[in-house]
C-alpha cells in the first residue's frame, strides 16, 4: 500500500511540473518545426525500458526469495 501511494504521489508531482506554462523560445521552435513530437516519442520509449527493466528486475527477485 505504501508503495503504491508514493508512486501515486510522485506520479502527481511529474504531472504539476510538467502543467506548468511555458514561454520559452525553444519550445515554440520545437513546436514550429514538428520535431517536438520527436522529442516525445525519445522520452515515452526511454520511459518504456526503464519500466521493463524495473518489472523484470522484480520478477527475478521474487524468484529468488522464493527459491531461499
């Protein structure tokens, strides 16, 4: 339970940060020119192998803590 909640809460701190307006130059460059879907697509898939790497890493260990 206690995992989960702080992974609920760090979940709503990512998403305040990332709801904050922006007036940068490079953003509306990156929005000009289409490359900010790039850009997204880099972090979704770099997001994307962290989880299944993280999910795997937890399926051997539940292995080996029932093998001891």
């Amino acid at each position: 339970m206690k995992k989960t909640t702080v992974t609920f809460l760090m979940l709503l701190f990512a998403m305040q940060l990332v709801a904050q307006p922006q007036t940068s130059t490079l953003s509306d460059s990156l929005y000009a020119s289409d490359k900010i879907y790039v850009v997204v697509a880099c972090i979704v898939l770099i997001l994307l192998a962290l989880l299944f790497f993280l999910f795997t890493i937890e399926k051997r260990l539940k292995k080996i803590e029932k093998k001891s």
